[in-house]
C-alpha cells in the first residue's frame, strides 16, 4: 500500500469512528434552520466542534457575523486547501437544500484530516460560507479577500444523483421601482401616472427580448408591489428579478437589454424608474477538471459511482462560481435520494435527515479529505489543477 492510499484510510477510518458525531452535527443544523446572514446557532455549532479539535477559528469574518475560517496548518509549509460548508436554509421550507449536510460534509473532511497534517506539508482550511441561497456570501467572502491565500477549494451539494464538473449560471439580482402620480381611477385617471402600467410594460418587454437572446439565458421574476387599491391609480410599483446567463460577459449585456426594457415603459408612461443590483452576482462556475478526476477516482475507491455532466443539465446558480473564477475549485453533487427528488422541496428537507442523507453525508466527507490529500500529498496534482484553471480562464476570456 502506497503512502497516499494510507493517507486515505486512515482519513475514512477517521470519518467512520466520528459518524455518530457528524451525523449528529448535521440533524441539529437541520433542525435549527436559520436564514442566510442569521446563521448564528449554526455557526456557533460549526466553529464549536472545529474549536474543541484544536483548529485555530476566526469569527466573523469578511464584516459577515455568521461567516469563519477554521484553519489547521501541517508539518511544514504548502499548499493551502480550502473545504467549503454552507448552513443557510429556505424562507419556509428549511433545509429543503441540504445545506446542514454540505456543512457536517466539510467539518467531517476537516476533521479526518487533522491527524494526517503534521505529516503533510500545507494546510486546511474549513471555511464557513453563509447566506448562499441569495446573500452571496461567498461573493462577499471573495471581494473581502479570504480565498486570497487558496490554493485549491472545494465543496459537496446533496442532490439526486452522484455528478461530477456541472457547471452553473452568472446570475444578477436585479430591483426595479415605478414612482408614477395617484388619483382616482374612475373621476380623475387623466392626472394620474401609471406605476403599475409601467412594470407591467417592462414584462411584456422582457417576454419579446426573450426571442432574442440566446438559450442559455433566463430572465425570471415577480412584481413585489403592484398598488395599493384598485380605485387608486398606483403611484409606487416595484418588481424583482434574476437574469441568467452561461457567462458573465454576455448576463452583463442581457442585464443593460432588461434596462432598456425598463426606461422604455417608464418614457411610455410618463413614470420615474429606479434600476438597481440588489446583491451580489453570482459568477458562472468553473469545475477544475483535474480536481473533478481525483474526486471521481475517490468516489470509485469508495465504491461509489459518479456521473460526469456533459453540459445538458438543468442548472442554476451559485456563489462557489465566484470561488471558481480565482482558484481551482469543485463542487460535486451526492445522492440523497431517488432520480426523482427535486431541490427546494419538503421532500428534499426530509432525505436531508433520513438516513440515506446521513449516508451521503459520510462519502461525502471521506471524498473530500482524500482529494484534499490528492492535493497536500502529491504536488504535481495541484500543479495540474493549477494548470486546467489556467486554461480554463483563458478559454473564457477569448
């Protein structure tokens, strides 16, 4: 047996002794769902358990009260490897996303390790990422600097299948607000100005540009405000959206063609329009292709089989692509469930603490400390790593 097949038994046997541990992590994650940015109970739990194991935790960081870094640093100077947790749940719905297992999944992995360091060169990085469903923590994270010193990252999303190198959408959060004038609207609609008119304009044209895009993009959305009563001719509307693309240069221009969709309703109705980016975009992602084959190498060890996307996928969006446009990054998918289980649904919250979900959450875990180890043990891995994201980045920027 190999050094670097040592390495890796000894990081699952380390999973294996701590699953009562991690399994319990994840369940009072699960059931303690907290919004994006209030992650408090959560964060407190992570960064305890990472704490009482000797790694060295920074709170709060990135101005972020719920976000940390939990570093464990080995024998001797190298590479850093950072392991990604999530912990945001669903407005209504929970952990309808299976956020608690991403985190248990990355202290899990952070955890296996800690034995292994003092014998490697480099270190571990569990970092704690809130607010990804719509805050755009790690966008923020990526802004303020703290994957700055990252030398590769990666993550686990439970999902219902096991996929490799899926890649996901640019996406802008966009506000849009109509101030028109109020009257009556039965004895004086002529002195009125239409808000409403005015965000339903900016509908219709939105659904002709759609003809004119192209297919990847999606531009979706609801009118947050439409009025106040139906005798009142509306003097305040406001609408939010998202516009979606493959990559960020050409979401960019569809967000200025849904602009331009807007000042066009607000010149048609005489109303004053407001057009704003209500968050951080999510950047498009790029899975490293290397760090995709030393994972999928590690699901098979482990007996686990893994399908890599061919880029016909359904896909959305995430704040790891912003993690993925400055170091080599992946973020693969466990089975959880059935094909047939669909995210953001009461169904998904409940297999994100069945014990088909505790079971992902176990390869999960293991899979991520022995890539990580594929990374501090062998250099010429990341160095490959290194090199795909270089080519990567290249391709997108022709």
């Amino acid at each position: 047996m190999s050094n670097l097949q040592e390495l890796k038994v000894a990081a699952i046997t380390e999973v294996e002794n701590r699953k009562a541990e991690l399994i319990r992590l994840s369940d009072a994650i699960h059931a303690t769902p907290e919004l994006g940015f209030e992650e408090h109970e959560s964060a407190a739990m992570l960064t305890g358990m990472l704490d009482e194991n000797g790694f060295a935790v920074e709170r709060g960081v990135a101005g972020l009260d719920t976000a940390f870094v939990a570093t464990m640093t080995g024998g001797t100077e190298g590479p850093l490897v950072a392991i990604l947790a999530e912990y945001d749940a669903l407005r209504g719905l929970g952990h309808a996303c299976g956020h608690n297992i991403i985190a248990a999944a990355a202290v899990g992995a952070g955890l296996a390790l800690k034995p292994l360091l003092p014998g490697l060169a480099g270190t571990v990085q569990v970092i704690g990422t809130p607010a990804e469903e719509g805050g755009g923590g790690k966008a923020i994270m990526v802004d303020e600097g703290v994957f700055e010193p990252v030398d590769a990252a990666m993550m686990i999303h439970p999902s219902n299948r096991n996929m490799l190198g899926r890649a996901a959408l640019t996406a802008y959060p966009l506000g849009i607000e109509f101030f028109g004038k109020a009257a009556h609207a039965a004895a004086a609609p002529d002195v009125g100005i239409n808000a409403l008119d005015a965000v339903l304009l900016t509908f219709s044209g939105i659904n002709a540009l759609r003809q004119h895009v192209r297919d990847d993009v999606r531009i979706h959305g609801i009118i947050r405000h439409g009025g106040d009563a139906a005798n009142i001719v509306p003097d305040y509307t406001s609408a939010e959206l998202i516009v979606r693309a493959a990559d960020t240069p050409y979401a960019a221009e569809v967000v200025e063609k849904v602009r331009a969709c807007a000042e066009g309703a607000a010149l048609a109705t005489g109303a004053r329009m407001e057009f704003k980016q209500t968050g951080p975009r999510y950047d498009a992602r790029l899975p490293n292709a290397k760090m995709v084959a030393l994972f999928k190498e590690n699901l098979e060890a482990l007996g686990v089989e893994a399908e890599l996307a061919t880029g016909g996928e359904r896909m959305g969006s995430s704040d790891i692509g912003n993690v993925s446009q400055i170091v080599p990054t992946i973020h693969p998918y466990i089975a959880i469930g059935p094909e047939d289980l669909a995210g953001h649904t009461n169904e998904f919250r409940e297999a994100s603490a069945s014990k088909a979900g505790h079971e992902g959450l176990l390869v999960a875990a293991k899979a991520l400390a022995m890539t990580a180890i594929d990374l501090l043990a062998e250099p010429a891995n990341l160095d490959e790593a290194k090199k795909a994201f270089a080519q990567q980045k290249s391709r997108t920027a022709s």
